[in-house]
C-alpha cells in the first residue's frame, strides 16, 4: 500500500496543483488516511512526495 499511496498523494496533488494552484501534501495523505490507513508507510516514502511535487506555477 506504501508505493500505491505515494503514487495516489501525486495524483491528487498534481489535479489541485492544476485546478487550485495548491501543493499540500500533508492534508492529501491525511485525507488518504482516513480511507486506508497504511497508505505512504515511511519516512522516505513521505520525503519522496515532498521531493517530487512541482512548485504551483504564478500565473
């Protein structure tokens, strides 16, 4: 469930990153949470979404 979770947290981020501008990784797994706890495991996992959501574009 960990790569799973890591890939579904850059999904939603990338979606609201297009429609509301809004990186916020910690409220993504958090909500993900609440529907299956396991979801982004470790340390590193977590670390790798920060790493690898792009920064919102300035319009």
């Amino acid at each position: 469930a960990g790569r799973t979770g890591v890939f579904l947290t850059l999904s939603i981020v990338l979606e609201r990153i297009r429609y509301e501008g809004v990186v916020d990784i910690f409220q993504t797994v958090k909500l993900l949470r609440t529907q299956r706890p396991a979801l982004v495991q470790t340390e590193d996992q977590y670390q790798f979404c920060y790493r690898s959501a792009p920064l919102p574009q300035k319009r």
